[in-house]
C-alpha cells in the first residue's frame, strides 16, 4: 500500500485535512455558505445506471431503438442533445456559488432546476427502461432465478417487497437527475444537499412521499396506525414504515451516488472480505461474555427486526441477482474475494454475491444524496410480530377474540402459523412434509431456531393477553381486543428494551447521561414532536450490529450444541416433541454470549446460510460492504462527532487496523467500532455507545405512543404499574413450559443479584386495571362520629364506553353506636356527606378517599353526635 507515514504526521496532516473537510460541510449547512473548489476537475457526466458516459436523449425525439442482445452487445448509440440549451441556453451557475441567496436568486435557482429537470426525465426513464431490460435478459437465460441455488446464500430478494420495488423506481429517478444536474451546474458532492435540497414540481409528481395520510382520527386514537403514519401529527410521515433512513452524517460516496471505494489518498481500499478474514477472526472461547447469556444477543435480532428492514435490490419479476456474473453493472457490488483466502481458495471461489440497497427520494422529495429505504416502522412497536402495513397484519390475524393466527399442527399447539409455500427458502427435511417454515411480522423470522422460538413467544403473549382482557370485558369486539392486546404487548417490548437490554449494553452513564432508564412511577412527559425517530443509516449498517460479534459457534440444546450452520434456515429444532421451543430458549439462557468486539464466529463470516461446503456468506464482510453500499462516513469522523478521546482501542487492535488500511482515516465504521474497548458498566465502545443511545433516545422521545407517555394514548396509572411489573423472564415463564430462568434473563449467572426464579409463582398482568365499568368496592374506613364510607372507581378511559357507570362511586353507612346515639343528627350528617362526595364525583370523575376524610371530619367537627362512641363497632 505504499510507503507508510509516521502516525503524529498521518495524524496532523491527513486527520486535519479530512476533518476540517467535513467541519467546513457542517458550517456551510449551518450558516448556507456555498465554497465551491475551482481547482477540482469535474468528472466527466456518467449514465446513473450503466457507468457509461452519459448519453443526453431528445426527451422530445421518440424514434425507435433496433432490439439487440442487451447482455453481448451494447445499446445503440443515440445523437446527444445539450440539456444546457434546451430549454435555456442561459444558465448562471454562479448562482449555485453564492454565500447569501436572496429570494429573487433562489427563484432563478428553481427555475433553473426544473429546466434541467425537464430536459433530462425522458433520459434518466429510458436509462431505467435499459437496465430493467437487461435484468429480464439475464432472468431469460436463467441466470437470476426466483429461487435460490446451492452456491447462494439466503436471497436478497426475499427481503424486499412491492411496494418498495415500486418507490425504487421513483428514488433511481431522483438520484439520476440529482447527480445529473450537479455534474450540470459544476456543485461539488459536499454541497449537494444544500443546492438541489429544493422541491421541484415535476418531480414532486413522481415522489411517494408527496401524498400525506389522513390523520383525522389517528391524532385522538389510543392506538398506533400498523404502518407508524400519524405518529407525530406535525410531521405525519415520521417513522412510517416504506420511508428512508435518516442520517448523523451526509453521506460519503464515490462518484456522487457510487459505493465508498477510495482510499482519502485515492487509492483502493482494503477489500471487505480481507479485512473479515484478516481483522475479524475467530472467536474462540476465552472471548465468552463474563455475565450476559445468549438470550441478550438473541433478543438484540429480535428487536433489530422491529426497527428496521432495509430494502435491497432484486431483478426482474423479484429475481435473486447473481452479481458474480461478468458485465453486471448496477445494482451489483459483489464482495471480491482474493485468490489467497485462508478460507474459500480452496474452493476456487472468488466471488460473494452482494446487490446494492435500493434508492429512494428524501423524506421531502427533494434532490439530493442516494438515500436507502426501511420497510417496516421506524418504532418500537412488534412490527416484526404484526406486521408493518394492513394487509400483513391483516393476513395473521383470526378476526376472532382479537387472537392471532397460530399453525395447525397435530402435535404441537401455539406455534406460528405455517409458512406452506415455503416463500421464505427454508431448507425442509424431505421425511417430513409436516416441518414447514413460518410466517410472521417479518421475512427473517425463520433465519435460525432461536429467532423463531422468540416470535413464537411473544406471539403466545398476545393471544394470551387478548384472552384475559375478552374474559373480563366480554363486549369488546375483535378489533378492540386486538388492538388493546398489541398496545400491551408494545409497551412490554418498550419497557423490556429499556429496562433490561440497554442497561446491560450501555451500562448505567450512558443510560443516566442519554435519559434512557424508565421511570418507577408516574409517566415520562417527554414526548417532542420535533424529535425525528427515524432510525439512523450509521445505526442501522454499523452500531446495531455489534450483536453479530456475541454470536457463539452453535445453539445449546438439551445438553447438546448444534452448530448454526446446521440450524440456518432450519425449522426442525421447533418441531421437536422433546424440547421445542422451551428448550431452544433455556439453551440461551443457559449458555454464554461472545464478548463485543473485532472477532466473529467462523459460522457467520464462512458459514453463513451455507447450502454447500465453501459456499457460505461472510457476515462481517457484507457489513463493511453495506456500509460502503450506503455510503457510511469512516470511523474517525463518527468517532470524532461522539467527542471519543483516542486510545479506545487495546495496541494490538489499533495495530492490526493500521496494518490493513492506508490510513486511520479509512477504516470502515463497523470495524473500527466494534473493536473499541467497552466503556464503563457496558459491552460495546464509547463510539457504539454514543450512536445506540442516540438512537434510542430519539425512539423514546419522538414516540407519542411510547408506553410512559401520558395524553388520550396513554394508559392509566395502574395500567402502567402493571407494565414496569413485566420482565423477560416473566413473559418467558408464561408463554412456555420452563420451570424455572434467572430473574433477568439476560444475564448468565445467577447468584444473590440474578436469583433463579420459579416460574410457577410468575404473576400475571392484573387485568382488572382494563376491567370497564365499576371496580370491587374498596374497604370500609373506620367511623369518624357514627359514619363510615367506602368507594370503588370507574374505568371508562378509551376503549372503555363513555356512559359505562351507572350510580355512585361511594356508600355511606352509619356505624352500630351506643343507645343515646342521635340518630336523626347522624343520618342528616350523612345527607350532608353524601352530597358533599357527590359533588366531588360529579367534578372530579372519581371521589379521593383523602379528600373524603378531610370533609367528613369537618362536617362531624361542626355537630359532635356522642363524645364516647365506640369507633371500631363497625355495622357489617
């Protein structure tokens, strides 16, 4: 890699250059300074798709093209029209270079990018039209192929849906045109976002963003909407589900839009799978967690599925892409594999398939930078359970009792409903046609048995949930039930996430630092409609997947470990009349996660979705791939942005980093982060630290339905209490046959702080905190001058009916009383005390036991009925 510098001169040199790079970006965007550099030289236009000189179409010529063979041959050459002068042959760029932008500017700006905009549409459509052409060429030879074969991994394409293929379509639109017209107008990449962030009219047309849900009826609704819309009722879009990754940073691509290939001294940057195979190598066992069981990696996946699902490109009809085919352009960024691999030379395999993300528009439909899309909500909100638009959700539901669908096997009750068409190419034993895949919220729930296992679990936790509130609130219909249910079990996910698993990964200063522990009573009342939940792309390719380093080799079962590339994709441990589900999830708690840090298991970065010895998936090397795929900033800049001091690395660490980068300033986000020294009380480095709990705070704080808030969405008090009562543990106990797990689950040892705990003693949600209607009346107080009162409470908070009380919150009752009593003075005494709490009953809603007391001992302060009576000789 060349000759290498001295680290103080690296340092001072190319970290000041770099860095005071991106601090000028963030000034501009700050104070709408526009620096342009004359001395670049610009590259030269390039067709978005194909990587070819751009060639400029007659958007008004509509001659026919003679068809040719799009895979052997190129595509005609066509007569290049100047969209400069067409149609305005006077375009002032120097209005795209102006410190200060007047009104009048920017509407000559406008002007001028809907001019280009204009001439240029046809050509980026037909450009699209090209490519999609040869995506059907290369499925018509039976190169991409809707299944999947032996020597592939698991298929992209069966992550993506619809609906996100079709915003695509749009989101190549915007990025052709952007890059289009700041190769035009001379803006370099750093300015982009602030000179093409601009609504432009026919584009807006085109965007998907552009039509805003209805959210009459959502903006008074206890319930979340299924796909998160109408969440923030300023910013109805916010977190919805089909809608883009936001950003710490602009990104850092090549080539306006390209993956980050080049090093900052321009040369290539280390290949991904030489960085996995040489950085991040095996775990072995001295790496175990000293404390956290499986169950805190496990439940990392499981949430990371509620949050987030990206949207990666696929070929025609939904085909799975082969990017190890020559002349593959475009969405294709196979991860190249050197011929001396420790591991797949042996193979003679030089290629891992990789297709890119696919682009979307901004949120505001806007030009600028390739964005990447999240196809479920943004929240945490069991979307990965129930789905993230209606007609998933739709699809597991019974419509009866508010359950959800359960699978229809002989032998095994409560399981997930039966994926029978196997959409998800799961690998099926031939013996026996009754083990079949499942279907859930999400498309990855079937990836390995401990996933499954936890989808089962929660699933279970619904219906049960539905059960218990039907059984109490026999009037409620389907809809109510369901809906009520799943708020519930929101809420449990919610307070397990912040209670139990970011406590144990970011440890007591971060948690205090970022306001991320819940509250002990009471509600939050930190909900800020100006804070965006949506989750973050540094999050979503890098920080979150630090749980891939606490991986262990294999899946402890009944005594026995089975290894995961044996179970990918496998469903047969479920299946097991002998253990199950049960035993699935007391090997997790039984068993050790790997610490976080640079190493990795063999099973995920040589084995991962195996079909055929040597032709696995590496796992950390499509992480660095994804990240350069979406064009993430290097480490020391987020590590910078994070205030982290240096030295966050052991010396061999930082050592083996500098050994296979040019230069510090190279190192890819997800290497670099993974590998820091855990801060104090947590797992993962203070880089991680900083974007997780970033993340999560902005989940907390921009969720008006997060469970602690309070407003017509939230629950009552005493509904609340019964939440922060829930643990894991608990929500294990009651959903399978285990008799007995730690009292956290996510940790490993037990002792004094982490007791075992009997599942046979886990208390249920008290249900009588939905009951509607009156409560049981509460205890007689003892008398105060021969009266003595009691009271219950109305629970008709939504879903509740309004008018579901009937009659009073309180009784009245003369206590038994020596002979010489007064009676007719006690009596009017209570005529007065009843009308004193129905008043209070009638402002207030409910009647206040202290408030009572105190009027009850002013009223018998004024007329003392018997100095001497007996107080405790209470009438029954």
């Amino acid at each position: 890699m060349g000759e290498r510098l001295e680290r103080p001169t690296l340092s001072l040199l190319i970290g000041c250059l770099v860095l005071l790079t991106w601090a000028v970006v963030n000034l501009q965007a700050e104070e709408h300074i526009v620096l342009l550099d004359p001395t670049i030289e610009q590259p030269e236009p390039q067709d978005p798709i194909t990587k070819q000189p751009m060639q400029i179409l007659d958007p008004i010529a509509k001659q026919p093209i003679e068809p040719v063979d799009v895979i052997t041959q190129p595509k005609q050459p066509i007569e290049p029209v100047d969209v400069i002068t067409q149609p305005n042959d006077n375009f002032d760029k120097t209005l795209f270079q102006q410190v200060e932008v007047t009104p009048e500017v920017q509407a000559k700006k406008d002007a001028i990018l809907e001019s280009i905009v204009s001439a240029s549409l046809s050509t980026i459509e037909r450009n699209i039209q090209a490519a999609d052409d040869l995506d059907k060429a290369f499925f018509d030879k039976g190169i991409d192929k809707i299944g999947v074969s032996s020597t592939d991994a698991f298929g992209p394409h069966l992550l993506t849906s619809p609906q996100a293929i079709k915003i695509a379509i749009s989101g190549k639109i915007f990025t052709g045109i952007s890059k289009l017209a700041a190769e035009i107008l001379n803006i370099s990449e750093q300015n982009i976002e602030r000179q093409l962030s601009r609504p432009v009219p026919i584009l807006t047309e085109l965007c998907n963003f552009s039509f805003l849900p209805d959210c009459t009826l959502a903006a008074t609704s206890r319930y979340r909407t299924i796909d998160g819309s109408c969440n923030n009722l300023n910013n109805r879009l916010w977190g919805r589900s089909f809608t883009p990754f936001e950003r710490m940073m602009p990104a850092l691509y090549d080539s306006f839009d390209q993956p980050r290939q080049t090093s900052v001294f321009n040369g290539p940057l280390p290949l991904a799978r030489t960085i996995s195979s040489q950085f991040h190598a095996q775990s072995v066992l001295g790496d175990l967690m000293p404390d956290l069981s499986h169950m805190s990696m496990e439940f990392g996946q499981f949430l990371s599925h509620d949050i987030q699902r990206n949207a990666l490109s696929t070929g025609y009809q939904g085909s799975n892409i082969d990017c190890c085919q020559p002349n593959r352009g475009d969405p294709c960024f196979p991860i190249e594999i050197p011929s001396d691999d420790p591991y797949y030379s042996q193979f003679n395999r030089t290629c891992m398939n990789f297709v890119r993300a696919l682009p979307t528009p901004n949120l505001d439909c806007t030009m600028g930078q390739r964005q990447q899309l999240n196809q479920n909500t943004h929240y945490i909100d069991g979307s990965q359970i129930y789905g993230s638009d209606v007609a998933t959700s739709n699809s597991l539901r019974t419509f009866v009792g508010g359950k959800l669908q359960t699978g229809a096997d002989p032998n095994i009750p409560n399981l997930l409903p039966k994926d029978l068409n196997n959409n998800a190419n799961c690998h099926l034993p031939s013996a026996n046609s009754n083990v079949k895949c499942f279907l859930a919220g999400d498309v990855r729930a079937n990836q390995q048995p401990a996933l499954i296992s936890l989808h089962t679990i929660f699933m279970r936790e619904h219906n049960r949930i539905a059960e218990g509130l039907s059984a109490l609130n026999n009037g409620w219909s389907d809809q109510i039930l369901f809906d009520e249910a799943r708020k519930i079990v929101g809420a449990i996910l919610q307070h397990i996430t912040y209670k139990e698993f970011l406590q144990a990964i970011l440890g007591d200063t971060i948690m205090i630092s970022y306001g991320l522990k819940p509250s002990t009573s009471g509600y939050f009342n930190g909900y800020a409609s100006s804070v965006n939940p949506a989750i973050k792309n540094e999050f979503t390719t890098a920080a979150f997947r630090f749980g891939h380093s606490m991986v262990h080799d294999s899946l402890k079962y009944s005594g026995t470990s089975h290894l995961f590339k044996d179970v990918f994709l496998k469903p047969d441990l479920v299946y097991d009349l002998s253990g199950g589900v049960d035993t699935i999830t007391k090997g997790l708690t039984d068993s050790y996660s790997q610490k976080v840090d640079e190493r990795l298991s063999h099973q995920l970065t040589r084995h991962l979705f195996e079909q055929q010895p040597g032709f696995g998936g590496d796992l950390a090397a499509i992480n660095i791939q994804r990240g350069r795929d979406h064009g993430i900033p290097f480490y020391m800049l987020l590590k910078t942005i994070c205030n982290v001091d240096d030295n966050v690395h052991s010396p061999t660490v930082w050592n083996a980093l500098n050994a296979l980068y040019q230069t510090e300033f190279d190192i890819d986000l997800f290497s670099g982060g993974v590998s820091e020294n855990s801060v104090a009380g947590g797992k993962v480095g203070p880089t991680f630290a900083c974007i997780i709990a970033k993340q999560f705070q902005a989940l907390k704080k921009g969720d008006r339905y997060f469970y602690e808030n309070s407003g017509n969405q939230a629950f009552s008090p005493a509904q609340l209490d019964e939440i922060r009562k829930t643990t894991l543990s608990k929500v294990i106990c009651r959903n399978t046959g285990i008799t007995s797990i730690p009292s956290n689950s996510f940790v490993k040892d037990t002792g004094p702080s982490n007791p075992m705990m009997s599942c046979n003693g886990v208390s249920d949600i008290d249900y009588n905190q939905w009951k509607c209607g009156w409560s049981n009346w509460g205890p007689w107080t003892i008398c105060v001058n021969s009266i003595r009162f009691r009271l219950r409470t109305c629970r008709q908070q939504k879903p509740c009916d309004a008018n579901v009380c009937i009659g009073n919150a309180f009784q009245v009752q003369m206590c038994r009383t020596f002979i010489d009593a007064d009676t007719s003075k006690i009596e009017a005494l209570i005529q007065r005390f009843e009308s004193v709490l129905a008043g209070q009953q009638k402002n207030d809603g409910v009647v206040d036991i202290n408030t009572a007391q105190k009027a009850l001992q002013k009223l018998s302060s004024q007329d003392i009925i018997k100095k001497n009576e007996l107080d405790t000789n209470l009438v029954e």
